[in-house]
C-alpha cells in the first residue's frame, strides 16, 4: 500500500502559542491552560505540539490544521493578523498544512498567494461560516480562492455555543453536540446552495459532515431531496470507526471516504471494513481530494 495520508491533525507552532499567550481575552492560553468562550478551560498537553515527537508518530502524508474552534478566523483584522500569520509560517516546517482565512474583512489576494505555497495543501474554514445557504453565498468569493487554485477545502467545527458558565458540562460535550449540529448545517447550507455557485471545488467535511447524510430520509420527508452523489464532496472520517463509516458508505458510497485523525485530540483507527476500503480511505481518495486526480 502506498503511504497513508491524514487530512486533519492538529499541532500549534510556537509562534502560534506565544501569540495566544499574549492576549487577555480567548481565545488565550494561560501557560498551558486555554481558554475559549464557549468550553471550559482546557489543559494543553505540552507534548501534543511537540513537532519533533509528533513526526516520529506517523508514516506518512499528514496535513495540519488551525484549531477553528478558537476563532481566530473570526476576530477582527488587527487581532486575526498576527495569529494568521504565526499560523501560516508553519508551513515551511511542515509537509502539509491548510490555510486559514481571516473572515471579517477577507484578504483574497493574500490568501491566494498563501495557496501558492508547496506546503499548502488547500483552505479550512468553520463551519460557523456555513451555517445557512446565505453565509455560504457571503463565504463564497473566500471559497473561490481555492476553486482558482485548483485546491480543495476542508469544513472544521468552529467556535462551540456558549453555555452558563455554572453549568457543569463534562470535557466532550462540545464535540458530541455544538461540533456536530454544525458540520450537519455546513453540510445542509452546501447541499442547497454550494455546487451551483461553485461547480468545481472540492469539499470535504470533517466527522463525517456530522453524519448528515444519514438523514436523506428524513430529509425526503420534510420536503428535500439528496440527489445525485456529488463527486466532489468528501466525508472525513474522524472519531468515528465501524458502524459509522460502513452506515454512510451506504449511502454515499466507499468513494468520499477520507482519512483523518484529528490527533492529538483523537487517535487513528482502522475501521476493520476490509484491505480494499481500508486502502481507498487512506489512500487513493485522500489523494483524490487534495490533487484531483483518478483514484
């Protein structure tokens, strides 16, 4: 087999952490300790962006991406800026990474030379930019920027909802909750307004688009239809492991199916389906997704 690629880890560069620790207000770390409006107080371990630990761990192509669900992508320009950029640094000591856009007030032509880099792999954005067709149609011409390269975008859970603060939520109430109904939104907005504005990008959805497709018939009883299955829309498969991945396989097909992690925050897995869907996912169709070509 050749070598497998992970579409979706994260890792913080140092110039990244040192920006987050210089600010007073979340997104902002405390030493180790991060701190985000809409989650409780999170201890990093330092470990986990260690560069040089983490590249011992894999055995192949894996790209890094902005942690969306600090917002940085939604802050004003002045406090985006120096973010971004630490962010977007990293890429000469990487193999892969995603660009990140400042969403406020978009520089289109930096982010079009950001994608020219070697090490850029295509464009992240929240889901929270997707949330409804019409914030997909404002998102577009950032959208676009990646169409123009021939690039493709990978949809991340953005900015939690925020909850009382004396409400005693366990650590993963985020992930199982706020991040799912917003990849399910980001995947409805796209399968309602997205292929016709742009007819040749290719899209792929973190933890399975919050299994939204499962949903087609629901979706055919409330008036909807999933229609033909868009070949340019992918489904990353993390956090999730057999059941999930066989269930929307049946309904999207093997195809879409890519690999990631989202180490360090979840580890790897082998959905035990089989050699041959194993291959495809990790292989041939992570590789479709980033390059566009035959599988």
């Amino acid at each position: 087999m050749k070598r497998p690629i992970d579409v979706h880890q994260h890792l913080w560069p140092p110039a990244l952490i040192e920006e987050l620790r210089s600010r007073r207000q979340p997104p902002c770390l405390d030493g180790w300790v991060l701190h985000l409006d809409g989650e409780p107080p999170y201890s990093v371990n330092p470990a986990d962006h260690d560069l040089t630990r983490r590249t011992a761990q894999e055995d192949g192509l894996v790209l890094l991406s902005l942690s969306s669900p600090l917002g940085i992508e939604s802050l004003s320009p002045d406090d985006a800026h120096g973010l971004l950029d630490a962010w977007h640094g990293f890429a000469d000591d990487l193999p892969g990474l995603w660009a990140a856009p400042g969403l406020v007030e978009p520089d289109l032509d930096g982010l079009a030379a950001t994608l020219t880099h070697d090490r850029v792999h295509g464009l992240q954005v929240p889901a929270t930019a997707l949330a409804t067709p019409s914030a997909l149609e404002a998102l577009a011409a950032v959208l676009a920027t990646a169409q123009q390269a021939d690039l493709p975008v990978l949809v991340h859970p953005g900015p939690a909802v925020p909850h009382p603060a004396d409400d005693d939520v366990p650590g993963w109430w985020p992930a199982l909750t706020s991040y799912v109904a917003q990849q399910s939104a980001a995947w409805h907005s796209w399968h309602v307004a997205g292929r016709s504005l742009l007819p040749t990008l290719r899209i792929a959805f973190v933890g399975l688009a919050g299994l939204a497709p499962l949903h087609h018939e629901r979706l055919a009883q409330r008036g909807g239809h999933l229609g033909a299955i868009d070949r340019h829309v992918y489904y990353e498969t993390s956090s999730y492991g057999t059941q999930a991945i066989d269930a929307m396989s049946r309904v999207v097909g093997v195809d879409p199916l890519v690999n990631g992690s989202d180490r360090p925050y979840a580890e790897p897995s082998d959905p035990g389906l089989g050699d041959a869907l194993t291959r495809a996912i990790l292989v041939a169709n992570p590789r479709h997704l980033l390059t566009g070509g035959d599988r």
